[in-house]
C-alpha cells in the first residue's frame, strides 16, 4: 500500500431473506482502497444470520471474516481458522455455503 492509498469501507450491504427463500440477514462488510484501478481489500466480514437456525453467537450461522489478525470460519457458534487465498475465493465460499444452509433448512419448523 502507498502512502497516499487511505482505507475505505468499499462496501456495506444488508439484505434480509424473505422466509420463503430462507429467511435470515446476508450481511457484507468489506473496507480497503484501490490502487492504480485494482482493489485491494484488507478487513471483510461476510454473515449470514438466522436466530430460528442458530441460537448463539448473535444468531450468526454462518460467517467469515479476518477480525482479529486472521482469517476464521464462523458456523453455529464454533470458530476456526481457514487459509485465505482471496477475497474473491473466500466471498464465493461463503455465497455457495449460506445457500446449501438455507436448502438444507428448508421445511424444517423453528
């Protein structure tokens, strides 16, 4: 990073899930800067939130984010590191796993 590239939040998106598609908040936070036309990102936090499916962590089923000076797995309340090897790799992990989460929840009763 140059001395001149400031860190920014690039992106802060919520959206909620109606109960027919799964029900739950998709949260996605994502700061860094970009520098000669690349982005670089340097803090995510991606969540997927459903109080009927998860009762602890704030209803965090699942989650990936690097708080804390490295790279975890949030899922139903347990955490564990995983290797990082992009943003974009690590935002496509987390899309496919909240989706097979919400088909595999599907018609289960709260």
């Amino acid at each position: 990073m140059t001395k001149s590239a400031k860190v920014i939040l690039l992106e802060h998106e919520r959206f909620e899930i109606k109960a027919k598609s799964g029900n739950g908040i998709l949260s996605y936070e994502v700061w860094g800067y970009v520098e000669l036309a690349t982005t670089v990102v340097t803090r995510y936090n991606l969540a997927y939130i459903n109080h009927s499916v998860c009762k602890v962590d704030n209803g965090r089923v699942l989650g990936l984010d690097n708080a804390h000076n490295y790279h975890h797995r949030h899922y139903m309340g347990d955490v564990q590191p995983v290797e990082f090897i992009s943003y974009e790799a690590t935002l496509e992990q987390f899309q496919h796993e909240w989706l097979d989460i919400v088909k595999a929840n599907k018609g289960k009763k709260s």
